[in-house]
C-alpha cells in the first residue's frame, strides 16, 4: 500500500517538472518577441524585473509554477508521514490522486485560461484532500 501512495505524489513532482519545461519553452521565445537580450541583462537580475514585458499567458505558467512549490510541499511531508506510519489505506491513497488531479486541473486551467472562480474551486478542492490527508496523519501517528 505505500508505494500505492507515494505514486501521487511522484505523478506531482513529474507534473512539477513539465510545468517548469512549459514556463521555458514559452518564456523564452516571449522574451526574444519582447526584444530583451539575457546576455546583456544586469548581475542580479530577476524575472520580476522584466514580467510586466511578457504577456500575461506567458505568466500565468510561471505563476502556477510557483504555486507548485508552495502548497504542495505539504502534501509531499503528509504523504512522507502517511508512508512511514504505514497508513497507505484505499481512502488515503484516493485523496492522494484526488489531490495529484485536482492541481493538474488548477494548473491547465491557470496557465490556459486563468478564470479565478474555476481555477479557485480547483484549489479549494485540492486543499480540502490535502487537510484531510493531514487529519489522517496525524491520527495515523498517535
């Protein structure tokens, strides 16, 4: 039953990864179309300093880039506690894919379309998998 749970959360860190290849492959040409050289830019520099230059869908992928390595750094502790208390259960194995495919959602419907109510309803349902998987854990370790 462990590794049935730790797939979610390997099936996340590989969708993690894609997000990041879709922020390049999009950023990149958006800064040759927007004229900003990278060779010429000055020490220190930060993609804040030129975002206002790239065209918000090029954004909302870094955006939701970003957010991947916030929120989900607690699924990966919960899943990790979850595991090691041995508490692989059906239940707590279906959160963990609801969890995985709720934010696959949220991050296609931020990076493509980027509507708040949607892409809030994705995040609140991923959020709601999360915290019970963190009840779950911790009752699994009393």
């Amino acid at each position: 039953m462990t590794q049935s749970l730790l797939a979610p959360a390997a099936v996340l860190i590989l969708w993690s990864l894609l997000m990041l290849l879709w922020v390049v492959f999009t950023r990149f040409p958006a800064f040759k179309k927007a004229g900003i050289d990278l060779q010429s830019a000055p020490p220190g520099g930060r993609y804040v300093d030129v975002e206002s230059a790239m065209p918000p869908e090029v954004n909302w992928k870094a955006h939701n880039f970003n957010h991947l390595m916030e929120q989900p750094t607690l699924f990966y502790a919960v899943i990790a506690v979850l595991s090691l208390a041995g508490a692989g259960t059906d239940t707590n194995v279906m959160l963990a894919w609801g969890y995985v495919a709720f934010r696959i959602l949220h991050s296609l419907w931020q990076s493509l379309v980027n509507t708040i109510p949607i892409r809030f309803l994705f995040f609140l349902l991923s959020t709601i998998c999360l915290f019970v998987l963190a009840v779950n854990a911790v009752r699994a370790t009393l």
